[in-house]
C-alpha cells in the first residue's frame, strides 16, 4: 500500500513539475530572448538557424532560475491538489506520517538540487561562453548592420550610440557619449551624418563622423558643469573605432568573466589568489571574495530546490488549494522573498569581514527551518 500510495503522489508531483518548469523556462527564454536577440532578428540581422541554435544555447543559462521555481511549484500545485480533495487526510488517517507522504516530493527535490549544481556550475555557464562567441560571429558576418536605428546601443564598453536613420549606407544623425570608468559622459558627440564600415584585419567597427560638434568635458569631474563649462569645437570628419572583441570576444583570446567560469575554473582563480595572499601576508583580495562568492552563491541557489521545496510542502496542506494560478501565484511571491534575500546578502559583498560569502546561505537556513517547523506542525495535527 505504501509503494503505490509513494507511486501516486510521485506522478502527480512529477507532472505538476514538469509542467511548471517548462512554463518557467518558456518565459525566462522568452524574456532573455527579447532583451538580446529579438530586434536582431526583427530587424534581419541574425537568420533563423543561428537565432534557434542562440535559444538553445540559453536553456541551461535559464533553466538555473527555473528548477527552484518549477519544482516549488510543482510541489504547491500536486500537494495542494490531494490535500484540497481530501486524499492527504485520507492518508494520514491510514497511519502515515507527513514525512512519508512527501517522501517522494524529497526525492524529486533532491535530484533537482543535484542537476541545478550541474547546471549551475558546468552547463550554465559553459553556454553562456558558448552563447556569446556564437553571437560574435553571427555579427562579424553583417557588423554594419548591428548599428540599429532608433535605439541606444551600449554594447560595446565606453560608449552609448544613438543613430536617427539611415539612407542606404548613409548614416544620418549620430549622437554618440564616451564614458569613463565611473560610466560618466566625458565626451559628447554629434553629428548630422556619418558611414560605418568593418575592418575585418583588426575586427573593428569604424564610424566615420561628419559635420558635427564635439563637447570635451572634465576629466577629473565630467559631471561639473556649472562651475567648469563644457569646451565644444566643431569638426568635419571624425574617426571613431569600435572593438568587436571588447563586445563579444576574439574566440580563445577572450577574458572569461566570473560569472561565466566553470567550478573548475573558479578553483583554479581561487587558488592563484590564495598564492597571492600567501606571498603578500595580506588578508583576502577583493578577487578570492568575488570567485567564493560566485560559487557559494551558485551552490546556495541549487540547494534552493531542496529548500523551497520543504517549505512548500506544509504551505500546500494549509492552503488546500487546487487552482494552478493560485498556487502559481504563492510560488512567485516565496521565490521572490527567497531572491530578496539573496540579493540584500549580495550587497554585503564589499564588506568582506562580514563573510557575505557564508551569509549567502542564511536563507536556505531560514527558508528549511520555517519548513521543517511546518511540517512538524502539520504532522501533529
């Protein structure tokens, strides 16, 4: 009895599961989708072949916010289904305790939080590399045309561009913002046309500028204005060059941010800093606290499944409801109060004393303890 009572809540946990976490990778793909490909598309930048090999490229990337999601509410929707028809009493009153009613809920949390670690630290970000190297080539082939109108290209570091229209190769009002490292305009240009051409030998985009002003502001402090007025001088012709590789990587030459390293990567910087430590004497360098971050953040949101799940397990009995927007609806808010608290923890992380990179953990903590609390409750009763 009590493998086919294991056997019923499993498929019905299951299906719920698996239907909530194609929805959530559905709009998480869709969002990523919109953001930085879909006006490349629109627009005839990118062909069909290379925008669906781009989305599969993105699954991993945002099937690691999906699976806390997807299994929690996978679990609200399953469990508060059997306890709104009553089947959960039905259970209990044949003897079984709630631990063992939400045995197979354990499990299928369980094997979530083991794949988002796979996900999290190898997949992931493997297709992120993957992804923008992708996208590197697909722009080298037609980098004339990623300069779109009517829309303010930040892409490329140091520079925001804005371009009015276009007349076949002519480009017409340019205005472009050089900035500096704080992401302060420190030169102003505009121009009342220009062309854009490739050279493919140093990959980069260079604009031409002509008939337009140039406004030279304060280095030390460009956003004093009042006091120092801005220096403008008018030019004819005005060269400007724009690295592809600063944008997208050159292939290998590339520079492997931290938040696109694999766990193995991650150690191997990790242990270069704690080198550097050992030779200098000094504390933890602002570097070893980013890469431990990283990671134990990662670890912390794979074991979120785990976490959400429990929670969510005593949360379903108590509401009872079988209405999948409803329990859709609980599960964002729990998520949301779960990445809230991650986020507050994230901004600890320029004050290493703290060990912001152990405080990430804290909401799991949190989150297993109100759960296990719950469950205990709703056991006795």
């Amino acid at each position: 009895m009590l493998n086919l009572l294991h056997r019923h809540v499993l498929r019905e946990v299951l299906v719920s599961t698996g239907l909530a976490l194609g929805l959530f990778v559905f709009v998480l793909l869709l969002g990523n989708a919109l953001r930085d490909i879909a006006e490349l598309v629109a627009a005839g930048k990118l062909g069909a072949i290379v925008f669906l090999k781009l989305m599969g490229l993105l699954v991993p990337y945002v099937t690691a916010y999906a699976l806390p999601l997807g299994v929690l509410t996978g679990t609200l929707m399953a469990i508060g289904r059997l306890s709104s028809q009553q089947e959960i009493t039905a259970m209990k009153a044949s003897g079984l305790s709630l631990y063992q009613i939400a045995a197979p809920v354990f499990l299928i949390s369980f094997i979530g939080m083991v794949s988002a670690v796979l996900v999290n630290l190898h997949y992931a970000p493997k297709s992120r590399v993957a992804y923008k190297q992708l996208m590197g080539n697909a722009v080298s082939e037609n980098p004339v045309g990623f300069i779109e109108e009517r829309r303010f290209i930040d892409e490329f570091p140091g520079y925001v561009i804005y371009l009015g229209g276009q007349d076949g190769s002519l480009m017409k009002d340019f205005w472009i913002w050089e900035l500096d490292n704080a992401q302060r305009v420190k030169l102003f240009l505009r121009a009342k046309e220009g062309e854009v051409k490739y050279d493919d030998v140093n990959r980069v985009l260079v604009l031409t500028l002509r008939d337009g002003t140039a406004e030279q502001r304060n280095g030390a402090d460009p956003e004093a204005l009042v006091n120092e007025p801005t220096q403008s001088l008018f030019f004819g012709e005005f060269p400007i060059e724009l690295p592809l590789g600063a944008l997208f990587g050159e292939g290998s030459k590339r520079k492997v941010r931290i938040k696109e390293m694999t766990f193995s990567q991650l150690m191997e910087l990790r242990a270069d800093e704690l080198a550097i430590e050992a030779l200098t004497g000094e504390g933890m360098t602002e570097k070893r606290m980013k890469v431990q971050m990283h990671m134990q953040k990662n670890f912390a949101m794979a074991f979120s499944v785990f976490s959400l799940a429990i929670f969510g397990v005593p949360l379903a009995i108590q509401v009872g409801r079988k209405e999948s927007y409803a329990n859709l609806a609980i599960a964002l808010v729990i998520a949301m109060s779960y990445y809230f608290l991650i986020i507050a923890v994230s901004w600890l992380e320029g004050a290493p004393h703290l060990r912001p990179d152990l405080l990430i953990w804290l909401p799991n903590i949190i989150f297993q303890g109100v759960g296990f609390w719950l469950i205990l409750r709703a056991n006795q009763h």
